[in-house]
C-alpha cells in the first residue's frame, strides 16, 4: 500500500529550488552578531590609531625633556656631532637644489597647501573634515611643536645656511612635513590606497629630516622629534575626529548615491 501523501509533509522550497528536509532550520547571518562584530573590529582600529598617536608624541615630549635637562650637552649630542660632521660641504649641486626646495616647502608653500586644502572642504561642505584639517594643523604646530620649542630652547647648531629662528628642538619642517602627510592621507586618499601612501610619505618626511641637517638648521634628534611630534599630533587628532569623518563619509555617499540615481531616472525613457 502506497503512502498518503496527505500524510507526508512537503519539502520546504529554498531560494535555488532545491528541496531540503523538514525541520532542519536554515543558517543564516544574525543582524545583530554582524553589527557587533563590525563595532569590534572598529573599536579595535580606533584604539590601534590611539596607541600609534600616543607612542611618537609621548616619545617626541620624553626626549625634550632629556634636552632640556642639559641644551648644551644632552645625552645624545655625541651622536649629533657625529651626523653633523657627516653633513658636511661642499653644499652646492643637486644636493643644493632638493634641500633648497625642501626649505622653501616647510615654509610659504608649506602654508598655502593647508589652506587652499581648507577651502575646497568648505566648498565642497565637508565640515567635519575641515574641522579636523584645523585642530590637526593649528594644534600639531602652534601647541606641540612651538609649546616644545618654548620648553626647550635649544641651540642650533653653527652657521645655519638658510634663515632661522630661536630653538632647534624639534625641527617644525620635519613636523609639518610628517603631519601633513596624515592630513593628507586621511582627506584624499582611499583607504585601500594609504599603505601606498603612508610608505609615500615617510620617504619624503626622511628626505625632510636629512635637508634640515645637511642645511646645518638642526641636529639630527631635532628632526627625529619633531617628525615624531608631528606624526603623534595628526594621529591623535585622526582619533577624536574618527566618529565625525566616518559619518561624514556616510552622508556623502548617500548623497552620490541619490544623485545617480535622479540621473538614471532623468535618462531612462517611460515605457507603457
């Protein structure tokens, strides 16, 4: 005798049409455990972003204490004399010209990137990431590298070939070169794309530090400092400003993508 069907339960379709015993609950993502996941791995970046602007500028502040125990004699000033020493002439040549325009960007030109940068976020209406173009360039130079160059004093070493002011320690074009590059990476970068960039950006903070020395302007734990400081100060500022720019990434894509689809619509002709 056959079976009832009646009797029998149906297999339960899927998606693919493939039947599937009854009872046997499907798998599938929790909403929840996805999101809390995704805030795992976030909080640990942010903390990871934490630890690596506290490490420099904590090591950047150490260090000028160090000097300012003793600015005619520190620790480390043999180590000084010694890169000095290799810096030496003859100062003309292409060595002359990349030092030179090294100079003239820590300077003027230095200054206008950061704010011509300012004024496409404020035109483009991108508030958060102005406000943190401001706090990270404002505060990375005129609190930490001009606070530590008041704390220290330094002096620099003897017959500087460019222009110079007061203190040595740390050296503000290593600074800004090194924060700059954070700026930089952080506004107009992908993220897929700042490992390129971050290795980009330390070559060029260490051609930096070597035109500051071989200009005789600084010793060379001057420029260490004060790529430390900067880097430090960029970092920090990334992580408070973390939640703000991410959102604002958010609204931004929303934005692109409501406005492709208005076009799509304005384009697709009516059928009917």
């Amino acid at each position: 005798m056959s079976a009832n069907p009646a009797t029998e339960p149906a297999p339960t379709p899927t998606p693919h049409d493939r039947p599937r015993r009854p009872g046997r609950p499907r798998r599938s993502a929790t909403p929840g455990n996805s999101r809390g996941s995704h805030g795992s791995r976030a909080g640990r970046r942010r903390a990871g972003l934490l630890t690596a602007g506290l490490l420099p500028l904590g090591g950047a502040v150490t260090t000028a204490f160090v000097v300012r125990a003793d600015i005619t004699d520190p620790p480390f000033q043999g180590l000084d004399d010694r890169w000095l020493g290799w810096m030496g002439g003859p100062h003309d040549g292409p060595y002359l010209a990349v030092a030179t325009v090294l100079n003239w960007f820590g300077g003027p030109v230095g200054a206008a990137l950061p704010l011509a940068l300012l004024v496409l976020l404020l035109v483009r209406r991108r508030l958060a990431s102005a406000g943190f173009l401001l706090a990270a360039y404002l505060g990375g130079n005129m609190l930490v590298i001009q606070g530590l160059k008041h704390l220290v004093d330094r002096p620099r070493p003897a017959d500087p070939l460019v222009r110079v002011d007061h203190g040595s320690f740390p050296s503000g074009h290593a600074a800004t070169a090194a924060l700059l590059v954070v700026v930089v990476g952080v506004l107009l970068v992908p993220a897929a794309r700042r490992r390129a960039w971050w290795y980009a950006g330390a070559a060029f903070t260490l051609a930096m530090m070597w035109s500051r020395t071989w200009l005789h302007a600084h010793w060379l734990t001057d420029t260490v400092a004060g790529a430390a400081a900067g880097a430090g100060a960029g970092l920090l500022v990334w992580w408070l400003f973390q939640p703000a720019l991410a959102r604002e990434g958010v609204r931004s894509h929303d934005r692109r993508g409501a406005a492709a689809g208005a076009d799509t619509d304005a384009v697709t002709p009516a059928t009917g």
